[in-house]
C-alpha cells in the first residue's frame, strides 16, 4: 500500500517558511507550487489532492501562520494579517 499523502504530513515550520516568502496576499497553490514545497514533499507532487491538501493545512493552522482566509474558491486567496 502506498504512503498517502495527509495534511498531517505537511510541517507546520515548512508552511510558516513558505507563506513568509510570499507576498501579502497569495493564494492556496502559491504555497503548493513554491520551489520549496515541491522540493521537500516531491514524492506527493503527483498526488491528486496535492493542493487541496496544503489548502486544508493552511486552514488548519492559519491562527499560527497570522492568515485569514479572504474566499472559498478551490485556489483560495488568503491575506496575512498585520499587527
């Protein structure tokens, strides 16, 4: 059976590292396809749900990650919240 690819394997660091090379405002799969991402999860790139996934995990730990959400498309737009 193959390893199948979870939001549970996405790092919490990997994700806080991607979203602060990006701009302000980006969407779900500027985090999927950034060099980075790609690089450390390679194995899981062909996975179907391979964006989908990193959109749940950046939903999961958006408190942490200072993002909120801006709309429910399937590339969703999420905005970094400023102090």
């Amino acid at each position: 059976m193959a390893d199948k690819f979870t939001k549970h394997k996405v790092s919490q660091i990997r994700l806080k590292e991607t979203v602060a090379q990006l701009p302000a405002s980006f969407r779900t799969t500027d985090v999927s396809k950034h060099r980075d991402v790609q690089n450390a999860y390679k194995n899981y790139s062909d996975d179907p749900q391979f964006h989908q996934i990193f959109g749940i995990a950046l939903s999961a730990h958006k408190a942490s990650l200072r993002i909120k959400k801006i709309d429910d498309s399937p590339n969703a737009t999420w905005q970094k919240i400023e102090d």
